[in-house]
C-alpha cells in the first residue's frame, strides 16, 4: 500500500471515530441537564443506535455495494450527517430530538463499514496492515473526549456542532479516497444477515455463547449511556477526558491479548471480561469523588479487559468454531445480534432501572447511583455464573481443514 494511500485512510479513520466520540459519549449528560429528559428517555435515544445497526448492514448489502462507489456513498452519508447534527443542537424539545438522532444514526452507521471496506480494498495484506490504521480511530474517539472535556462542553449542544463540522470536512475529503467500485454480486437478506451459521445452533455450548454475547450488552448499555451523566453528577470535572482512559486501557489490552489467550484459553479468557464488569461496578456503586475517587478512575481503567476479553475473544472463538465457508456469515450475525439486537434490549433496561432510582427533591445527586450500578453489576453476575456451569467447549472439527483444533474449556 502506497504511503499517501496509508496517510489517507488514517485520516479517514480518525475523522470517522472523532464524529461519533464527540456526541455520542456525552449525549446522556447533555439530554439531562439541557433537553430535561428522564433516564428513560436517554436509553430510548441511546436505542437508535442499536436500530440503525440493525438496519444498515441492509443498507449496504443491497444498496450501497452493488450499485455506487463506496467512497461517494461515504461522502453523500457524511454530508447529510452534517447537517442532520447541526439541526439536533437547535432543538429543544426531546421528541423531536429522538426522531432527528434516529436520523443521524441511520446516516451514520452504514459509514462504518464502508470506511472499512475502503480500507480493505486498498491492502494487500489486512491482516497485518489494517491495525495500524484502524488505531487513528481509536485515538480520533480519545482526541473527541479530551476535547470535549477540557472545554467543560458535556452538557452543550456545541457537541453536536463540533461532530457536525467534523462529518463536513469528512464528507468532503471522502471524494478524494481512493476509488471503491461497486461491488457488482448478488446478495440475499439470508446472507446479509448470516443466517447460513444457523448451523451453528447445533451445538449447545454456541447457544449459551450466542445468548450470553446478548445479555452482557444490557452492562455495556448502562456503561455507554449513563456513566458520564454519573461522573457529572458526582462532580467530577473533565469527565468526558477522563473516560478516554478506557479507550487507552482497551488498547492496552488489545496489545496484550495474545499473551493471555495462550495462557487462559477461550473460557477463562471470556469469564474474566465478564466478571470484570461486576467489579467495574462495584467500584461505580462504592467510588465518590472525594476520598474514593481512585474506585471510579479503576473502573473506567477495566474497560479494556470488559470489552476485549469478551466481545474480541467471542470473535476469535466464532473464528475456530465456524466452518471457513460461513466464517464472515457467523461473525456478521453475532455482530447484528450484540450491537443491534443486545444493545437494542440493554440500551431500554438500562433506561427504566436508572429512573426508577430517581432521588428525591433536594438530594444532592440526581440519582441514586449505587443502586443503579449495583443493576448490572447483579446481571453480570447472573450471566457469568449460567457461563460458567453451561459452556463447554469440546474438539472442533473443521471440515476444510480436516483437522481438529482443541479449544481450551
């Protein structure tokens, strides 16, 4: 891959994660305290994500990459995004920001994947030449958070135009990527939503991994959407900044992934992603911001092994467990299944347990938070103990490969 291909498709990647980063983090605390919404309300908004990632894989199987070059649909998405963000910051009223950030995340969504096929498209070796680019996306959500922490903006519709101005210049330099033809195959719903590793249902322990990756997205969902909302209730300042130690943290641990996995093995790897969300929370429920606020710097820090040790590890599983002709349908129906429809359900759960914790008139915090993170740090119990008694994980026999891999139990 040529030098200035390289330097674009890092520029894409750090524009395309900054979009999101500058939003999405601080959405909860901004519908709070400017738009005077209920929890609720947030989870419902924070659910149009998970309606949008259902939706787009659509979009893009049967629209986008059969009949347009890639890098005009990522452009034309962009631009449209621009101006959808800019007329959210203007409004006042909750109702018609939901239907407004349902637009944008529709909008939205589908980039994702073109900018990664983009990217694809231009390596000769993915594998090895993707991660170094993928990483300008991680540091464009760090570089959104820090941004929007120091300017103490959390609570302020300059987010939303700060995102807004970002999707313009990326609409417009998304003309000038490489050109991505239309990919001119066929492709059925079936397949676009991996339904040939249906097959996969056969075994009992995918099962309990199919169904455990949904139900740990309900902790997830609770982390996304009510953690800088807490942390602002608390009184901590640059909160937004501060979170960004996830991001650092999950990359961190990404690096040290395959040191772990040689010494745990599957299992143990995902049973530690799960517990360390108990422990996550238990830091949220007993932290304060005075004495304690090492406990909330600790649980942010836990983020990296949450995310990682589970959702990454479930993806190298998935990778052993499916036959090499319906790899890409397995990871793309776990992929619909944790994003779109786990966070679909976490994202209103989430909702309706925090408001039901409301604290009275007078009280110094909005909420009370101890009893809201002690929600899903009891879920995650739940999840990780029915892991434990129920996935097995016995020889794998791959029919392409005519051999057997042993995955740890």
């Amino acid at each position: 891959m040529k030098f200035s291909i390289r330097i674009r498709l890092s520029i894409l990647m750090l524009l395309e994660y900054f979009v999101w980063g500058a939003w999405y983090v601080t959405m909860g605390t901004y519908l709070l305290t400017s738009l005077k919404a209920d929890a609720i309300q947030v989870g419902t908004a924070y659910a149009n994500l998970s309606i949008a990632a259902i939706i787009s894989p659509i979009f893009i199987g049967l629209i986008a990459d059969r009949f347009f070059s890639a890098q005009k649909v990522l452009g034309l998405l962009h631009l449209l995004g621009a101006c959808t963000l800019y007329y959210i910051s203007t409004v006042k009223h909750f109702e018609e920001f939901w239907w407004l950030i349902l637009l944008y995340t529709l909008l939205y969504m589908p980039t994702m994947s073109l900018a990664n096929g983009i990217s694809f498209s231009q390596m000769k070796d993915p594998g090895k030449e993707f991660p170094s680019v993928r990483v300008l996306g991680t540091a464009g959500w760090i570089a959104a958070g820090l941004l929007i922490g120091f300017m103490d903006m959390e609570g302020s519709s300059l987010t939303f135009r700060i995102a807004a101005a970002c999707s313009l210049v990326l609409g417009v330099f998304s003309f000038f990527l490489p050109h991505t033809p239309p990919q001119k195959r066929s492709a059925s719903l079936s397949s676009i939503l991996g339904l040939e590793a249906l097959v996969l249902f056969k075994d009992r322990s995918f099962i309990v991994f199919f169904l455990t990756s949904i139900a740990v997205c309900i902790p997830l969902a609770f982390y996304y959407n009510f953690t800088n909302p807490f942390l602002n209730d608390l009184g901590v300042k640059n909160a937004a900044g501060i979170m960004t130690l996830g991001q650092a943290s999950e990359f961190l641990f990404m690096l040290s992934m395959p040191l772990f996995f040689s010494r745990f093995g599957i299992k143990k790897m995902m049973l530690l992603g799960i517990f360390a969300w108990i422990i996550r929370y238990m830091l949220f429920a007993f932290g304060n911001n005075e004495t304690e606020a090492w406990m909330l710097y600790s649980g942010i820090i836990l983020h990296g092994i949450c995310y990682d040790f589970f959702f990454v590890t479930g993806q190298i599983y998935i990778d052993r467990r499916a036959e090499q002709s319906i790899r890409n349908a397995a990871q793309g129906m776990i992929t619909f299944a944790t994003y779109g429809i786990g966070m679909l359900i976490g994202s209103y759960i989430s909702g309706f347990v925090t408001e039901k914790f409301v604290s009275p008139k007078g009280s110094l915090l909005n909420y009370d938070w101890q009893s809201v993170w002690l929600s899903p740090a009891t879920i995650a119990m739940g999840v990780g103990l029915l892991f434990l008694i129920f996935f097995r994980e016995k020889t794998i026999q791959s029919i392409s490969q005519k051999r057997a891999i042993k995955t740890p139990v």
